[in-house]
C-alpha cells in the first residue's frame, strides 16, 4: 500500500524523530544512483511527495542556494534539509550516510579491481566499459551545455576554457576564477547574458501541507548570526586543521597521505558545475604531477563511480585506494589497508568543506537566493565548464581508440575499431533513447566481453 499522501491533505505529517530520518538517510545513501539529477530526483519524490517532510518551494529554495556552492548539490541538499530539521547533528547524520555506503562500497570494488583487474573476464568487461565511460561524458557536457550555454558569450567562454585546457594546458583552478571574474564583471556590464545560473526552475505544484511548509516560520537554529557565523567557521577550520595536523604528525609532512588531505582539500573548493567539472583537476594532479595512478585506471574509477550509489565526485576513493595500494603507503604487507586509509583521507577532505557551507550559509540564503551578483560568477564558471567536460571526453577518446599511443605518438598503434562501435552505440543509446547511464555502462561491459572472447 502506498503511503503517498493526497494533494488535498490540510494537516501535516506529525513531526519526524532524528531516529527516523536517520534510517531514511541510511537507506537513501544505498539506492542513490543516478547522479545529481537522479538522486535530486528521488529525494524530491520522498521528500516532497511522498513523505511530506520539505514543500516544493522550500526543496526548490534549498536546492538552488546549493546550486551556487562548490561541491557536491546533491549530497548538500541532503545536509540542508538535514539541518533545517534537526539541527546540527541533522546535518551530519544526512550528508554523512549520503555518502559512507558509496565509501565502503567503492573500497571493496578497488581492491577487486586492482587485485583482480587482469582476469580475462574482469579485462574484458572493463574493455567494453571504457568506450561507454567516454560516452558518458560527452553526454554530460551535452546536458550541462544545453541548461547552460544560453547567448554567444557564454558559448565563448566554453570555447575559450576548452582551448586554454587543452591547447595551452592551463591549471584548472585558473580556469574556473578567471571564469568567475568575468561571470562577475559581466553581471555588471550586461546582466541580461548571466542571467541564466543558478536555477532549478519555481514550484509550481502542492503535494499537501508539509512539515517544513511554505508558512512554517523559520526555526531558531537557522537564523543568521555573526556570533554563529564565526562559530561554525572557527570549528570547520579547526576541524581541518587537526586532521591535517594529525597527518603530518603520522605520516609527515611530504607523505601521500598528506599531499592527498591538501590536494583534495583544493579540488573540494573547485567543484563548480559537478563532479565532471573538476575530474580533470584531478586528472591533472593524480596521474600527470603525483602519479598516485595511471589515465587507464583512471577512466576505469570513473566507470566504478558511474556504477555505484551516491555523488559521482567518490571517485576520489577510487583514486586515493589505488594510489595509497601503488605507492605501498604502509608497506608491501598491508596493501589493502593502506589503500582502504588513503581512500578515506580522499572521501573525508573532499566533503568536509560542504557540510561546513551549509552550515555557515544556510542561514543567508534568503538574502542570496535570486540575487545576480551571487549567481552571474556561478554563470561564468559552469560555462566554463562545459568547455573542460569536453576536453575530458576528447582525452577519454584518445586513450581508448588508441591504447598504445603516448603523448610523444600520439596516433601510434592500431586504431581501436570495436572500442568505436561500443563509443557509437553508448552515444545512440544515451542521445537517442534516453537510456539510463547504467543500462548503458552494463551492455557495453557485456558487449566488450564478447568482442573479448571473440578475439
């Protein structure tokens, strides 16, 4: 029996315990998939329609404030509605279990992964996976570009990132606050062509009165204050710090472990547009300057992250894993330990910075919510980002049609013709007929091995 409540429903649901949204946290960090738009999607349909915690408006006020964050929206919508119905430790609770099952859940495939990766059956589905991963992406410029792009000068920006990425091999980081600063002049000198960021659309639809309605007065915790301002901005740094700290005393202040608490603390605050905006920042640093792993495995981590639940962006456990396995972080006898702890110190400087967002900001979204000089930088930057998704698609392409080649040959070796087939139908499938990512990513695995078997 369903317990979707009617839309002419005048009382609210009663009052939900930190113990119940507790179990519906958990469950929805296992059955995300989907990626922000599908997890958005299913917690609308919980929250909203089912449930009746959040209204529509309220959901769709939230969602746009994180809209404008770095980070990962989906996982800081669950942090907000967390917090703005059981405080602090609401927050926590939602944005944590968001994100642990995907941790243990991706650490577990890793380890398969790098222990077993060379297993004809295992190589082969990786085989077909690959040239459905590429696919994947480009789709991904395409949805973002089609919200995003809406005037020539926001296609210029996109084509100027794409050149400065892949011509002139330009820093991400630089990319995306040159980007901001000109979203930012622009919003000033022809408002009308920023105009377009930031937003999910308006509600438009009551699905009964809700717990957290459009009339429930704002509750105490989440009113503005500098003194909590202060507060929340003092214990999110030292909360960094002492992990930081602790790291440094542990494993000193050159380690792996280390260089992965800075770096992925840099990546967290350069999420603009999703997870596939910044891969490439990480591409950049984790197999080019660190070399924690190499473009092979990372387009297989990406493929592991399309295929597990919750946000696209815990690829970075799959990058800490098999670098802290690489590099032998606690010796050549405890490898999977030392790939389990760098997986985690990835996971845990790569989110914190967004519970510590919404928790210092959460308070302010009124007066941001709709506001140009907040959402035209927002504007810049994700058009600037379809620009650097497609540059991730077309180096994805050149590493899976051509497998032998290095950047000093860059078209040596046979071209790899079933890798295209696989590339062409992944696209048909994605563009064509709508097919979900991991219908998609599953016949492709199929697919490469039998051309696998075949061979």
């Amino acid at each position: 029996m369903s317990d979707a409540p009617h839309a002419t429903d005048n009382a609210a649901p009663p009052a939900v315990t930190l113990t119940e949204a507790f179990w519906y946290w958990l469950k929805l960090g296992f059955i995300s998939f989907g990626g922000p738009a599908g997890q958005i999607a299913l917690m609308h349909q919980d929250l909203v329609e089912r449930k009746r915690w959040i209204s529509e408006r309220r959901f769709l006020h939230a969602l746009n404030y994180c809209m404008v964050l770095p980070g990962p929206e989906a996982q800081q919508l669950a942090v907000y509605i967390g917090w703005l119905m059981h405080r602090t430790w609401g927050g926590i609770i939602a944005g944590g279990l968001f994100v642990l099952p995907s941790l243990f859940i991706l650490i577990a495939l890793s380890w398969i992964y790098i222990a077993y990766g060379n297993v004809p059956a295992v190589a082969g589905l990786l085989y077909g996976i690959k040239p459905a991963v590429t696919a994947v992406v480009v789709f991904a410029a395409y949805r973002i570009g089609s919200r995003a792009l809406k005037n020539g000068v926001l296609w210029t920006i996109a084509a100027a990132a794409f050149v400065a990425i892949f011509a002139l091999n330009l820093p991400f980081p630089l990319i995306v606050i040159a980007a901001g600063v000109i979203g930012a002049i622009g919003g000033r000198i022809a408002p009308d062509k920023f105009a377009t960021g930031g937003g999910h659309g308006n509600a438009g639809k009551s699905y009964g009165a809700a717990i957290i309605d459009d009339t429930t007065p704002t509750p105490e915790h989440t009113r503005f204050t500098w003194s909590r301002f202060v507060r929340v901005l003092i214990v999110g740094l030292l909360i960094w710090a002492c992990a930081m700290g602790l790291l440094i005393q542990i494993s000193g202040g050159d380690s792996v472990f280390t260089q992965m608490g800075w770096f992925f603390t840099k990546a967290a605050l350069l999420t603009f547009g999703g997870a596939y905006a910044v891969l490439p920042y990480v591409y950049q640093a984790a197999v080019e300057h660190y070399q924690w792993l190499t473009a092979t495995q990372m387009i297989d981590g990406l493929a592991l992250g399309e295929t597990t639940p919750g946000p696209l962006i815990m690829i970075v456990a799959f990058v800490g894993f098999v670098g802290g396995w690489a590099k032998q972080l606690l010796g050549p006898d405890a490898l999977f330990l030392a790939g389990a702890a760098a997986a985690t110190v990835a996971t845990f400087f790569t989110f914190l910075p967004s519970f510590v967002f919404i928790f210092l900001g959460g308070p302010l979204v009124e007066t941001t919510h709709g506001a140009l000089k907040f959402t035209a930088p927002l504007t810049g930057i994700t058009a600037a980002v379809v620009g650097v998704i497609l540059n991730l698609a077309v180096f994805f392409a050149w590493q899976v049609l051509w497998p032998s080649a290095t950047e000093a040959a860059p078209f040596a070796g046979n071209f790899d013709w079933p890798s295209l087939i696989i590339g062409i139908a992944a696209a048909i499938a994605l563009f064509r007929f709508k097919a979900g990512v991991i219908t998609v990513i599953a016949v492709c695995a199929a697919a490469g091995l039998l051309v696998r078997f075949v061979q």
